[in-house]
C-alpha cells in the first residue's frame, strides 16, 4: 500500500466531516460503500448553518419567579425594560401576551429563542376565563403558520407556534387550585404543558415530595394532558436511569435567581438567606439543573416534534374540516337555491296555464250565450 492510500497518512485529503466522518477509520477503508451514511451529518450541517428556533411560553400568577427563571435557565436579561405594576394596577389588569425575542449562539450554534410571558395572568379578583387570551394567542400563531404554509409565502415561513409552556403553581396552595386546573384542561390540546413548582426554597424536603406526588396525583385525576416525555429506547442503564429521573421530577421544583452569591470561596447563583444559601444549580436543593437540561439539552427538538406532529396538526385537520363543512354547506345552498328557482318556474307556469283554462271557459259560455 503506497503513502498516499494509507489511512493513517498524513497527506491523505482531511475529510470534509472532520471527526463526524462514519468512513474514516481504518478497517472501512478496504471495503465499498455507496456513502450514505454521511446523511446524518449533512442534515446537522444544514440545521446548523440554518440556525434553530424555540418559542417557550410561561404562565402562572405574579411573583412565582417566572422572569427570574427565565432569565436563569437562558443566561440573558430578557426582562431588563420591564415596568413593575402596583397592587391596585394588577388588580384590574387583563391578561396581555407580551414577546421578547432574543438571539443565543453557543459554540456556532444560534437559537432564536422567544419567551412568551402572560402578565396579568391569575392577579385580579375574578380569574374565571383568564386563560382565554392564552389560548387566542396559541390559536393566531397555528393560524399564521396555516396561512403561510397554504399561501405563496412557503420559503420563508416563521414558525412562532408555541413550543412548550412551563405552568407556574404556587407552593403555597397545597396541590393544584381551581385556575390551575382550568388553566391546564384548556391548554393541554394546543400545547406542552410542562408544570413547575415555584419557589421550591420555601418548602421543606418533606413538603417538596409530599406536593409533587399531590400535584401528579391530581393531574391523573382531573385528566390533564401534561407534556409526556418519549419511551426510552437506549440500553444503557445510566440513561435509562436519568430518564426515570426525569419522569419522577414532574413538576419541577424551581428556584431562580439572578445574583452571583459567594460562599467557601466559589460564586454561583442562589439566594442568600440569614440561615445560609440557596443555590440554584444544585441538585439537592431544585430541580433547575434538570429542567434546563430536559428543555435545551435534551428535549427541545422533542417538544418541537410533537409542537408540529400532535397540536398543530390537530389544529390543521379542524381547519380542514371546517372549510370542506363550509363548502359543502355552500354548494347544497347553492343546488336548493336552483332546486327553488326551477320549481317557482314550474309553479309559475301552471298557474298561467290555470288562468288560461279559466280564460277560455268564460269565452266559451259567453258564446254559447249569445
């Protein structure tokens, strides 16, 4: 074998995939192959350079630490231009979607990540059918992508349907409140529901697990479709383990925390309580670490998968039956309107030939008496 085909040459052309290349080794280079299994890479080559999308909506009343959550698992200030409501301006406060958009890149790989917020969401006094703008809003952005998807505009489609919601319960309300629950019922056909437990700092170990087991309990009970995260198929037990884990984490405990606290000499961010410090990466003390893994790391593409397979589609099917229902409506009223008017001519006719009939026996008598 000459320098110049051995595999281990150092002269030999690098490989366009770099390490991703499944050919470069050794004991393949004797054998023939066609080359395709190079697809995978050159599907993750594209998706790179096209860059990802992910739109995460959150809900619950105010002050669960939503903003604060937020901008913990992202690294960004999303929230920097906020104005804070009084108590009296909360009260009366409808609820109002409001977007913020923000551009990540890590390691060459950007996301559009869009975190829809819904302020005002469980604050007045009378919360019955708070989650009907919620609902429009999710609604408008599967109508948008339907429109775009029939129309000429199919290059260039954004997709700002709602990938996930994580639903904010309060730790205070010893399992799911009413709203909570309707919430959720009117939520879990358009979207994936991933439900949180805020503030998990203010509970005790016992009541973190006494709640979690409450709060699965009743999603059973009042039939809630929560996000269900797909069967496991690898055969390594470590992950099979994780994705136990993860099962038996719902709802996530949560603590965020914006502030780099310090403690035995490292800095981290948590929450500094006279007692000690709360940290948020860790896994003893919330879930956080495990949430934000399962919605970047792990998940994301899932949560977009069933986004596109499950509520969108079940959305496009109901858009499609509805406009067949219309034009079948339409043609029937169609086919009875001609059905009408040939039967009026008909009517019409005969009455003429009546009033001719009648018209020739007067004649006739007045003949016969002259």
């Amino acid at each position: 074998m000459s320098s110049l085909d051995s595999p281990l040459s150092p002269t030999r052309p690098k490989s366009p995939w770099g390490r991703f290349d499944p050919y470069d080794s050794a004991e393949d280079q004797d054998k023939e192959y066609v080359g395709f299994a190079t697809l995978p890479n050159q599907v993750h080559r594209k998706s790179v350079k096209k860059g990802f999308a992910f739109t995460l909506m959150v809900a619950g009343e105010s002050g669960l630490g939503k903003s604060t959550l937020v901008n913990s698992l992202f690294l960004t200030d999303l929230y920097k231009d906020r104005k804070m409501l009084n108590a009296e301006e909360r009260i009366s406060q409808t609820v109002e979607i409001t977007k913020h958009t923000v551009a990540i890149e890590e390691k060459g790989v950007k996301l559009k990540l869009t975190i829809v917020d819904t302020p005002g969401f469980g604050d007045a006094v009378n919360n019955t059918e708070s989650w009907r703008a919620v609902v429009d809003y999710i609604d408008q952005q599967f109508e948008q992508y339907f429109r775009d998807e029939s129309g000429l505009n199919r290059k260039n489609i954004q997709d700002n349907r709602v990938h996930c919601c994580l639903y904010f319960i309060s730790p205070f309300g010893h399992g799911l409140r009413p709203m909570d629950v309707e919430f959720m019922k009117m939520l879990h056909e358009k979207v994936n529901i991933v439900p949180v437990l805020a503030k998990a700092d203010s509970l005790t170990p016992l009541e973190v697990r006494k709640i979690k087991m409450k709060i699965r309990e009743e999603i059973e009970r009042f039939d809630i479709n929560i996000y269900q995260f797909p069967e496991c198929d690898s055969d390594d037990e470590e992950f099979k383990l994780q994705h136990q884990e993860l099962k038996d984490s719902v709802p996530f405990t949560v603590i965020g925390s914006n502030v780099q606290v310090e403690s035995q000499g490292r800095r981290f961010r948590g929450r500094q309580y006279p007692w000690g410090v709360v940290e948020v990466e860790n896994p003893v003390h919330s879930d956080f670490l495990k949430l934000r893994n399962m919605l970047v790391r792990t998940h994301m593409q899932d949560l977009k998968d069933v986004t596109r397979e499950t509520h969108y589609e079940n959305y496009r099917a109901q858009c499609i039956q509805n406009m067949t229902r219309m034009v079948v409506k339409e043609r029937k009223r169609r086919s009875e309107d001609k059905l009408t008017s040939s039967d009026d001519h008909i009517r019409l006719y005969s009455a003429l030939r009546r009033m001719q009939e009648v018209l020739e026996r007067i004649q006739e008598q007045m003949h016969h008496g002259h």
